[in-house]
C-alpha cells in the first residue's frame, strides 16, 4: 500500500475516526497494530510472519536479557535475537545474491542450488535494524526492556515508517506510547501539512524526474557526457525528493497521532563534503550504524590505521544494506574510502559548523553533490559493467546524442532545490517563518502543493528505499 | 481552532473555489481552448520488433536524429524485442502492444520494422547438439505455449523509448484496448511432447531464472548454455523431450511463417507499412549451424517478402561490418549500432515509406 495511492487514502480515512471513537490508550495501541499487520499484509500477507516472529523472539529475548546478570546466558539471548534478524535478512534479502555469487562453485560441484523463488519482503531492512538496536540496547544496559507485548509489537510494526523508515530507536518510540492519547486536531492538521509535502515531493517531482532518469539510465550507451551528467543529476535530485518525501509522509502520519517520528533528513545536498553528507542524509540509518557497527568495531578510539579500516567497513557493509547486489557494495565502498580520504587530508565538515565557508563552501557544496551524483550512478545502474560504461561516458562522449535539454533542465531544477534548500532550513513547513504565517497563506501554499501534484502526477511509482 | 486546521480548511475553501470558477468558466460562454491537437499526429512512428539483436544494434534515438539530419523533420522512433525469438512472440507482442493503439487510426505515418525471426537465432540447426538442446529447453516452455495469451510474454522486453513514445500517445488519445484470450487457431498447437503446457493464469516461469544460466560468448565459439557441460543423463533426457515438432517449429517454415504472415497482414489492416530486416552476425555465427541452414534461412525470408510485397533490407549481406563491431558473435557494440542505426534511417528512407520532409504535417 504506496502512501501516494487511492487505496490509502480510504486506510486513513477509516482509521482516524476509528481511532478518534476510542476511550482509552489500549483499544487505540491495538487499532494501530491492526491497522499496521493489514498495511503490511496489503503487500505480501505471508511476510507477515517474518515480522510477527522477529517481534516474538526480541520481545522475549529482551525480557530474558534484563533478566539475567550471566555473562553467557545474555549473549545467548543476544545472539538469538541477532541470529533471527540476521538470519532472515541473510535467506530472504542476501540468499539469491550469495548463491550466485558463488556460481562457479556450484557449476564445478555440479550442484543446481536452490534460490529463494519470492520477492525480498518490503522494508525488512528497516524493521529488523529497528528490533536488533532494541535488543543491543538491552544487553548494553542502556535501556530496559518493554513491559507490554502490545506496545512491543507496535515499535516493531507501526505503519508509518514500516516499510521505509526512520529507523526509530526503542527508547525514542516506547516511552511516546505507554499512554495514547486522544487524536488532536492540532497534530492531524500539522501532520497532514507535512504529508501533503512529501506527497508532492514524491509525485509532483521524484516520479516525474524518474521518467527521464528511467530512460537514460536503461541505455547509457546511446547518450553523450551532457546527457549523461544530467540523468546522474536528475537521479540526485529524484531519490532525494522520493526518500525524503516518504520521510515527511512518515513524520506527518506519526504526528497525526501523537507520536514524534525522528527527522531523516537535513537539507543533504547542503553538505560541504561527504563526512557531512552522512550527518544529512538518512540520519536514522547512518547513526544505527555509527552506534552499532563503527562505535563496537572501536571507532576512533584504537589508533588511526583501525579508524580508516572501521569507516570503510561501516560504509562498505551500509552499502549492502541497501541491496543484494554488487552495485550497492561498491557504492558503499567508494563512500568509506571517501570518508577515510577526508579524515586523512582533515577536509570533512561539520553539520554543527556555524561557518559555512562562503564562496568556498559553495564550490565544496558543488563538489560533494557532484560526488554523490558519481556515486549514485553506481548505486542506480543495473550492473557494474553498465555503471563503469556510464561512468566513462560521462567524460569520454562529448559527441551530442540527444537528451541535453532535458538533461540541463533537470539539472537547474537540482541547482534551484539546492540553493532552496538554504530556504528552506530556515523557512519551510515546521520552520518558524511556516508556523507564524497567517492561515489563509499556508492554505493557499498547500492548495498550490495539491494543485502541482495533480497536475504532474506521473503513473504512481513505489518509493525507491521498498526495495530495501 | 488551530491555526494548522484554519490553514487546511483555507486550503480546501481555495480549491473548491478555483474548482468552481473553472467549471463555470468552462460551461458559459468563455470556453476554455482544448490545445491538445498541438500533438504532432503525422510525425512518423517506426516500430522496430526483433530479437535481442534488435536491443543491441537499432537504437531508436540515433534513428531519430540521422532521420531530422537528413529530413529537417524526427520521427518517433522505438523498439521492442523478445527474447524467445520466434514470430508467434512477435505476434503476440505485436497484438499487446502495439494494436491497441495504432488500431485507433492515430498513427497515420507509422512503419512496423519486423526483424525477420524463427530461425534468426534458429538454435534448433546449431550443429552442437549440446547447445542446441539446451537452448530449446530453456525456452521450451514459451515455445510451446498453447495460446497467445501465454506465448512469449514473460520475454518481452520494451525500450524506454518506447515506454516514453506510449505514455505520449497514451496522454494524448488515451489507452487502448488490448485484446484477451487470443487463441491459435484449431489444429495448430504445438506438440507437447510430454510437458504440459503452461495454463492461463497460472504463475508464469521468470525468465530471470533462465537467463542467468544462459549466456553468450563464452564455450563452444561463444555460446555456452549453463555456464558448463552438461551431463549425458539431462542432454539424454532433453533430447527426448525436445526431439521432433518442438525444434521443426521454431526453425522459419510452417507455423514461424504463418505467423510472420499474420503479424503483417494486421499490421496493414491497422494501417502501418511494413519492412523486414535482418541483422548482421559474424561467420563465427554462421559456422554455429548446420550446413547451408543459414543460406536457406536468408532465402526463405526473401520469398515471404516478395509473397507479401514487403521490402527485405539484409544487413548482413549489404552492409559492410567488422567483426570488431560486434560484442559477441551476433550483437553489435555501440560502435556498430551507431552506424548499422544511421544506416537503417537511410534505409528506411529510401523506401519512401513515409511523406518527405516538410510534408508531414
């Protein structure tokens, strides 16, 4: 169930006053999960079991955690907890990926292995990166664990950001629903401003840039550097407006019911280098990895070669989170040995840095979007045969093959969020500038809003992180 | 109330009120133009239809310019391919794809390239048996598909230029009606040899899962089905099953031919003009089958031709190629496909199929 189709509309529409008639914080939790288990099963009902037996064995491994001061018995149970989440995403996300990587083995064996016959279910990623930090934070002893199945359930599942995140932290989401409030109109009404941004985001512009990107992408070939520089663009431009704008749809839904869904994104193509491209983007995933993969391999703490090797293994295996293919690892390599370059030179910012360098924070801004949108390249193509021929082409084909206006079109349109974005950060929806507005202009914004999504509305597209 | 709500209620009041102005404007006596005619409905389309081939060496785009260069005039240009290669695929691509819109008479300039197919990979007259065999096994299931509603269409394969082109005409004329349940005729169907054909609604087979065990280049002078050998006992039973009608119908005769004749007999009732092609391979390819197959091939596509009174352009006899062109030994690298594409425009010009530059409109 896409946020952006007719089918959720009429899911929202009947949960809200369900949820409104409701007298008590217990009957609403259990609509929440209801609504949740029934969002989820609208995509593949089997997977539900997946999601109902990670929340089964962290819940209890959770409870056994807190239960024991035993070395050994609370590794075992963290182990449990990690063998399950670990083990689904290794068989139905990893599984096909894994077998035909080692081909050769099997073909010399003459062994037919058997491959995982269904699609990798949606937003696995998310929800069992969520259940094992859970489960961490138990054994670490930085939180303790839920009293309540049912509110356990609803971390694991709340539909909001199931399928594509935030990554929200136990200790961000539990304590927010121990007592379910009443709806407020106030929260529906904030939270449906926020979603109708995102909506216009995803359908307005990430489906419409996808058109172009679609088609370039499909056969680099046939297109010269212009071109070819604009499609990667464009593709910047495209994933940030679809994953940020499931972001917002996130956070408004979450907000329509009172709860406070973490902030994903801030303004990311403002970085000035990659360091601070990370502390931008994806914040949820880049900080799960920071504080259960960087910070456990020792961080910065044990001397300068094992820091280089931990950001490199951090970004290599965040790469494969995104996906079973050598693509995304590659991706994700070339971002920690970035990382590790900016460390060595001393040239990564800061997102709390209060200077921003003038014009040379602009070239640097430049710069690091025009990392992004190399490396995005890599992440987009169907294969690295196919990423390494766009890549040179993108500096060899300077022969016009068609495309260029499309393609310097859709670059201005990435300059014009770029420099919006300076906007914004400082005025845009939730933005005090926003909030103190006089209604009749925030509505008439919003009318614009839903005016421009209808009217570029493209054939509805999933979002691009499902698949992850 | 909150200012939040006051903004949606201020928000919805703006909308209807736009709503309503437009309405009325719309039904008085100021009448809103419809500027959609502004859509070049003489451009020229041309379809290309073949094999992957086809993906690899005719791009729509290099087409689309050679053609404006030389006309002052771009055409739509886009191609469709199908895997399984055999003309009841093509007609059934043809059938799903393309008739539902060019049978609404929108398209008075449009051209349907149909690479010649059947025996254009023709792997039934591969002289190694191994190859061939495991190729016909691997499409079995699509060749033998029992009706069209199955047939092929797990291989097809769209260019996003056609995808592009579609959305185009789809927003300009709307979308057309596909045809369901299109039978082959009574006393046609393949033989089964055993394997039951594949049922209507019944989930097909990926093609994923084939072609990852299915590539050129490599083996036996570059093709090596299964990435290995394959055992006595499989090509033993694979013999067995694909021994007798399934091979002889997907070599270019009988039910291919047929089929090719049906593709271009509702081309024209859908009022495009039609010319066949067919595209270079290297004596490397040649040399895969037996004997002079390819030679009969070659001849049996120039007597369809002249039976229906469709051009034949033959890339692989009249257009001069090296084989450092291709990628394998049957697919261009861009290089070729370049100039075999600047090529096909002129080609496509010369046979005066469309109204010449400045004529279109």
């Amino acid at each position: 169930m896409l946020f952006n189709s007719s089918i959720f509309a009429v899911f929202i529409a009947l949960l809200l006053p369900l949820y409104a008639i409701l007298p008590a914080s217990r009957p609403r939790k259990l609509l929440l999960l209801v609504a949740s288990y029934l969002f989820y099963a609208n995509w593949d009902w089997r997977y539900l079991s997946l999601l109902l037996i990670s929340t089964a064995i962290d819940y209890h491994a959770g409870k056994r955690l807190a239960r024991t001061d035993r070395l050994g018995a609370r590794r075992g149970w963290l182990f449990a907890s990690l063998f399950t989440n670990l083990g689904f995403l290794g068989v139905f996300k990893y599984g096909n990926f894994f077998i035909e990587l080692a081909e050769p083995i099997w073909s010399s064996l003459g062994i037919v292995p058997i491959r995982f016959p269904g699609n990798i279910p949606v937003g696995i990623s998310f929800y069992t990166f969520q259940t094992m930090s859970y489960t961490i934070d138990i054994y670490r002893k930085k939180t303790s664990p839920c009293g309540c199945l049912l509110d356990f359930a609803l971390y694991v599942s709340f539909f909001a950001q199931l399928v594509a995140g935030p990554i929200v932290r136990s200790t961000q989401f539990l304590p927010q629903i121990v007592s379910m409030k009443q709806l407020r109109m106030g929260n529906v009404s904030s939270g449906t401003h926020r979603f109708l941004l995102g909506l216009f985001k995803k359908v307005a512009i990430a489906d419409n840039v996808g058109l172009f990107v679609d088609t370039i992408f499909q056969a680099p070939g046939g297109y010269g550097a212009i071109t070819l520089w604009g499609g990667a663009f464009a593709f910047v431009l495209q994933v940030y407006c679809d994953f940020s704008a499931y972001s917002d749809m996130a956070v408004g839904i979450g907000r329509a019911f009172g709860i406070k869904l973490p902030e994903n994104f801030k303004n990311p193509y403002l970085a000035r280098s990659i360091t601070e491209f990370w502390q931008r983007w994806h914040i949820s995933l880049s900080t799960w990895l920071r504080d259960y993969l960087f910070i456990p391999l020792g961080g910065s703490r044990k001397g300068l070669s094992r820091t280089y090797a931990n950001l490199f293994i951090t970004m290599f295996l965040g790469g494969l989170w995104h996906g079973a293919a050598l693509t995304y690892v590659v991706w994700g390599g070339l971002h920690g040995l970035i990382l590790m370059l900016e460390r060595i030179l001393g040239i990564g910012t800061s997102v709390r840095d209060e200077n921003r360098g003038g014009f040379f924070g602009v070239v640097r801004g430049i710069i690091t979007v025009s990392i992004h949108a190399v490396g995005l390249v890599i992440f987009r193509s169907a294969d690295l045969p196919t990423a390494w021929q766009y890549i040179t082409r993108m500096v060899t084909a300077w022969e016009s093959l068609g495309g260029e206006q499309m393609a310097l079109g859709w670059t201005g349109a990435l300059i014009l969020l770029c420099t919006g974005q300076y906007f914004i950060e400082r005025h845009g929806i939730d933005r005090p500038l926003w909030i103190e507005m006089p209604a009749a202009v925030q509505g008439a914004a919003l009318a614009m809003l839903l005016y421009l999504t209808a009217w570029f509305q493209a054939d509805k597209v999933a979002f691009i992180y499902f698949q992850f | 109330m909150n200012k939040a709500t006051k903004a949606l209620i201020w928000c919805a009041a703006l909308m209807i009120a736009s709503e309503v102005g437009i309405r009325t404007l719309e039904s008085g006596p100021i009448r809103v133009v419809d500027d959609a005619p502004s859509f070049e409905t003489r451009r020229p389309f041309v379809f290309v239809l073949g094999t992957s081939r086809v993906r690899r060496g005719i791009w729509p785009r290099v087409i689309e310019k050679a053609w404006a260069e030389e006309t002052g005039h771009r055409p739509w240009v886009a191609s469709i391919w199908e895997l399984a290669v055999t003309n009841i695929g093509l007609y059934k691509i043809y059938l799903d794809e393309i008739r539902p819109w060019a049978k609404k008479s929108t398209i008075p300039n449009g051209v349907l390239a149909i690479e010649i197919c059947g025996a254009s990979m023709n792997d039934s007259y591969m002289r190694d048996e191994e190859a061939r065999y495991a190729h016909v096994s691997t499409f079995g299931k699509h060749l033998r598909a029992g009706d069209l509603s199955d047939a092929s269409s797990q291989l097809l394969v769209s260019s996003a230029r056609f995808t592009e082109i579609k959305g185009i005409i789809e927003d300009r004329f709307g979308k057309g009606e596909r045809q369901e349940e299109i039978r082959i005729e009574d006393g046609e169907k393949m033989e089964d040899n055993g394997e039951s054909a594949p049922q209507s609604g019944k989930r097909k087979t990926s093609l994923a899962q084939y072609l990852h065990r299915y590539s050129w280049g490599r083996g036996y002078k570059g093709f090596d089905p299964h990435h290995g050998t394959m055992d006595d006992l499989r090509l033993e039973k694979i013999r067995e099953q694909y021994t007798g009608t399934l091979l002889k119908d997907y070599a270019l005769g009988g039910i291919q031919i047929k089929y090719l004749k049906k593709l271009v007999k509702s081309a024209r009732e859908d009022g495009l003009k039609v010319v066949f092609f067919i595209l270079p391979i290297t004596a490397d390819h040649r040399e895969f089958w037996d004997g002079d197959m390819y030679a009969a091939y070659v001849a049996a596509a120039e007597e369809v031709a002249a039976e229906l009174g469709v051009p034949l352009h033959n890339f692989d006899r009249d257009f001069e190629i090296s084989p450092d062109e291709f990628r394998d030994t049957n697919h261009l690298k861009e290089v070729g496909a370049v100039r075999l594409s600047r090529e096909f425009a002129s080609r496509l010009l010369g046979d005066g199929l469309v109204p010449e530059a400045g004529n279109q409109n």
